[in-house]
C-alpha cells in the first residue's frame, strides 16, 4: 500500500524566503505523485503533479517540486515566499495499479511578514 | 467551469439520526472519491466510483457508511446512526479517468 510522509508539522519562513515542504513516499509501483493546498474552511486545491518525465515540475502560484527517485521524495518548494502562501499543504502519492490517493497529514506553513 | 459542489456545507445532527450528504462533480469527470478529514488528521480515503465499475469501498470505516453514483454524476454518501466520532469534514474530489483531483469545499458534519 501507498504512504506519504510529511515529517515537519509547521514550517515558519520569512516573507521573501525560499519554501521548502518535505515530502517522501512509498509505493509498490511507478509513483503519480501530487501536492495540493488549503486555505482556511476551504476545500483542497490542485498545485502540481509528476506522473513521467522532467524531474522538476512547475505548478501553480510559483510553485515547482522535485521527484528523487532514489530518495523517494517530492519536496515543494518556492524560491519566494508570500504571506499569502500561509496555508496548510498536503503531499499525495498513488501507485500506477491504485487510484486510490495517500495524503500525508500535512504541513502548516506560516509566512511571517 | 464549475468546480465540485458539495451540500449541505454543514450539517449539525443529534446522535444517532442519519444523515445524507452530496457532492456534484465536474460535468464530464469519470471518478469520484470521498474522504474524510478531521481535526488534526490527514485525509482519509473512504470510497471510490470509476465510471460501471464496482465502487472500491475498502476506506468506509463501518457498515453505517455507504454511497451511492447515480447516473455517473451525483453522489450521496450516507451515515446511519451517527456517532460522535463521525464529526468531521467530508470531502469529495472528481478527476477525468485517473488524472488530478478536484475537490469541493466540503461538508463540515457535527454530530451532538
């Protein structure tokens, strides 16, 4: 079955900072792997996915991750963080043979102005 | 485009009432997913429908959780007898075949 780590609870950066939000996986197959945000009572927003090709993928509002395979990790990152960027981020993994998606319980990101 | 709409946006039932809680998904998406998020939690994966197929039920945390597709489009996620522990916010999410997710804003279910 597929898993997905996200070690840090809470990441604090300062405004303008580089962002980065860990994520390491594991699954039985070839990994379709996908970061999404939430904001305050709002439901999940698609950021970005790596299903083939260049390890690094560009996403939305600034955002771009890298798949690891030999570390099994799709770090988020964002060379300059906005205050607006203060959300909650959840790394998603599935396997090629599962449709089901494992989230991590994801992290709190504050951006301090 | 519209997105996934889910309804009511919360829902405060007594213990032990039943209650029905729908989603709408992206006109033309194939799959949709319920899950369920609470406080402190990730999110948990409860069902799955794909197109004809046999739903994937194997995330339903009891034989009190069940749901329904009709017609390919809407579905209804229903709880029997509610519990406490089944306050929470239910999420639904459609995706075209076995793309990315979409997910609506979500249902908050309290139950007192």
């Amino acid at each position: 079955a597929q898993s997905v780590a996200q070690p840090e609870d809470q990441v604090n950066v300062a405004e303008g900072n580089p962002l980065t939000v860990k994520c390491t996986y594991s699954v039985s197959g070839n990994p379709y792997l996908f970061w999404y945000v939430q904001y305050p009572n709002r439901g999940l927003q698609f950021l970005l996915k790596y299903i083939t090709g260049d390890n690094l993928v560009k996403g939305s509002y600034g955002f771009e991750a890298e798949f690891n395979k030999s570390q099994t990790s799709f770090h988020l990152k964002k060379p300059s963080a906005l205050v607006s960027d203060s959300a909650l981020y959840f790394c998603a993994v599935r396997d090629n043979a599962d449709n089901r998606l494992a989230f991590g319980k994801g992290n709190q990101v504050v951006v301090i102005p | 485009g519209a997105g996934v709409s889910q309804s009511p946006s919360n829902k405060v039932t007594e213990k032990g009432k039943d209650v029905e809680l729908r989603c709408d998904p992206i006109s033309g998406h194939t799959a949709l997913y319920w899950y369920r998020q609470s406080l402190g939690q990730g999110l948990e994966f409860l069902i799955y429908f794909q197109g004809n197929s046999a739903p994937d039920k194997s995330g339903l945390p009891s034989d009190r959780f069940s749901a329904e597709r009709t017609g390919g489009s809407v579905s209804t996620l229903t709880i029997q007898r509610t519990q406490q522990e089944d306050s929470a916010v239910y999420l639904c999410a459609s995706s075209l075949d076995l793309g990315e997710q979409y997910f609506g804003p979500g249902t908050r279910l309290t139950v007192t």
